[in-house]
C-alpha cells in the first residue's frame, strides 16, 4: 500500500548515540516474529486508531502493540503518536501478566527525549 495512505508513519526513535533500539530489537527476533511485529506495525500506521487486542493505550500518552508470536510467546512495542507519528520508543517479550515497571519508565524517558530534543 503507498505510504499516502497511513494515518500515522511509523519512525524509531534514535538516541542521542545514533542507535535506534527498536530496530536492533526487532532485527534479533527471528523472522517470522519479526514479520508479525511488522505487520502489526502497519496495520496500525494504516487503521489508526486501532483497538484491543491489537492496540491498547497506556499511561502519559502511551501506546501499546499487541503482538502475538506463537509458541506462547508475546511481544509489545511501546509507542505515541506525535504529528502524526507513531514514535516506536520501545520493544520487548512479555513474560509477565502486567508490564513491567522498567519497560515503561524507559518508554515514558525516550518520549520525554523526543518531546524535548526531537526524532
């Protein structure tokens, strides 16, 4: 589908080092899971707002997808939208019931950065 058609583009975000995390994530999963984070990714970018289960919002502005890996294995990719950007801040496997503190206190700090400072 032409990229005109998105409602929101999906950019990573890249610390001040130049790395983009998220990219690095999802170049280590395999790559079925890869293609699955990605097409969920893109079904976001071009149905935005999506809802449960694929979508969820979180706290402060933050956004979830919902991706599921198989073998019972779970993925998020935590994100917000800005100027009609969806500012990937974030992945990780689930492995609990909840998520974990850490992943969205640093997902709440690289969306502050961006905020500030910009992509």
């Amino acid at each position: 589908m032409p990229d005109n058609l998105k409602k929101l583009v999906a950019v990573f975000y890249r610390a001040s080092s130049g790395k983009e995390p998220v990219r690095e994530w999802l170049k280590d999963l395999p790559n079925e899971e890869r293609k699955t984070v990605g097409k969920d990714i893109a079904t976001i970018e071009y149905g935005w707002p999506v809802g449960m289960p694929l979508c969820r919002s979180m706290k402060g502005g933050l956004w979830e997808v919902r991706s599921s890996l198989g073998r019972g294995r779970i993925s998020r990719v935590l994100f917000f939208n800005q100027e009609a950007q969806m500012v990937l801040l974030h992945g990780f496997i689930k492995k609990t019931q909840k998520t974990p503190a850490g992943d969205l206190q640093l997902a709440e700090k690289r969306m502050k950065e961006v905020i500030h400072y910009g992509t």
